[in-house]
C-alpha cells in the first residue's frame, strides 16, 4: 500500500507544481478537509482555491515525503514530511516544511484524500 500513497503523493506535487488546479482537486474526496498549519480549514470548491492562491503567491517546488502509512482495508492514514519554496516576508526566497497527514478513502476509481493537514 506503501507504493500507491506514494505513487498518488508524487503526482500531487506533479499537480500542485505544475499550477494543474483541476487535478489537484481531482485528488480529493467530495467531502474532504484541508486544515493548513495555522489556517482556516477549507472543503469542497474552496480547496482548489486554496491551493491556487498559494500557487499566485509564488510558492512552488513542493514535494511530499511519505514516511509511513497504515490502517484499514477502505481507509488508510499517510503521515511523514512535506517541503516548499516560497516568499519569505523580505522578499527573499524560503524553504518551508513539517509534518504532512493525509486520510485517504477507497473510491471507485482508486484513493482520495479525505483529510489533508500539516503543520
């Protein structure tokens, strides 16, 4: 199970990168969350918003590092690192980074997120 949340992780940062908003909400379930660090939690329409904001504000370079994944047949629950670049408020250049959660379900068509959160 390993492979495939990290296989999806990876085409995650593909999306979200590449400023592919569409498929970046493609990755996510009906009725999922996102709770950034700090932030206001977001669902439906508003994720993909969410993430193209970000995107507009000149953050890029993302990439997910899953370091563990487990629980059930129809639910799994994804912990390890994420990492980013972006504006820092000088102007300059950031690296940012921490925990990253996912809860992802079994759909039709493969896994989506559920709850996505970071800190």
């Amino acid at each position: 199970m390993n492979e495939v949340i990290t296989a999806n992780a990876t085409k995650w940062d593909d999306a979200f990168n590449s400023g592919d908003i569409k498929r970046l909400e493609g990755f996510y379930a009906p009725q999922a969350l996102v709770i950034p660090a700090g932030g206001t939690a977001v669902s439906g329409s508003e994720i993909g918003k969410f993430f193209a904001d970000l995107k507009s504000k000149g953050f890029s370079d993302h990439k997910i590092t899953v370091e563990k994944v487990l629980g059930e047949e129809e639910t799994q629950v994804a912990t390890g690192k994420w990492q980013l670049s972006g504006p820092s408020e000088d102007g300059a250049t950031k690296q940012y980074g921490g925990n990253w959660v996912n809860v992802l379900v079994r759909t039709g068509d493969g896994w989506r997120t559920l709850l996505h959160t970071w800190n």
